[in-house]
C-alpha cells in the first residue's frame, strides 16, 4: 500500500490506534499535534492539509518512531 492521498483524519484515527493523543489548539493555525502519552519525546504536528503529502507523511513516522507497515494495519 502507497502512503499517497490518505486523508488528515484517516491519518489521525489511525495514530489515535496507535497509541497516540491528538491535540488540537496546540499547533500553528489549524495544525495538530500528535503525542504519545507515556514518552513525550516522541510528537510531531499533523498539518492541516487534506491529502497529507506523501513525504510529511513519511516523516512524521519517522519522528514517532512508527513503522510503515504498523501504519498501514492501523488505516
């Protein structure tokens, strides 16, 4: 499966699958922010465009530390 095209809260449901907070209010205009509630070191911020672009998206997964495939099973 392509990370392309996936809609911001098809991306926000599955993070909040995995674990993870979304917090709005928190970001730049109407941006999210994403933590995990037991180790706040690993966050990023969800921006608000919807398809969330392919590489934003790639690296937010890098940033909190998801795998692709893990991901992928919780679209």
């Amino acid at each position: 499966m392509t990370l392309r095209n996936i809609p911001r809260r098809k991306a926000a449901r599955a993070f909040r699958k995995l674990g993870f907070e979304i917090i709005s209010g928190r970001g730049k205009g109407s941006h999210e922010l994403i933590i995990h509630p037991a180790d706040h070191a690993r966050r990023a911020t969800l921006p608000a465009r919807d398809p969330v672009a392919a590489g934003t998206l790639n690296n937010i997964l890098k940033r909190l530390v998801i795998t692709r495939d893990d991901f992928e099973q919780a679209l």
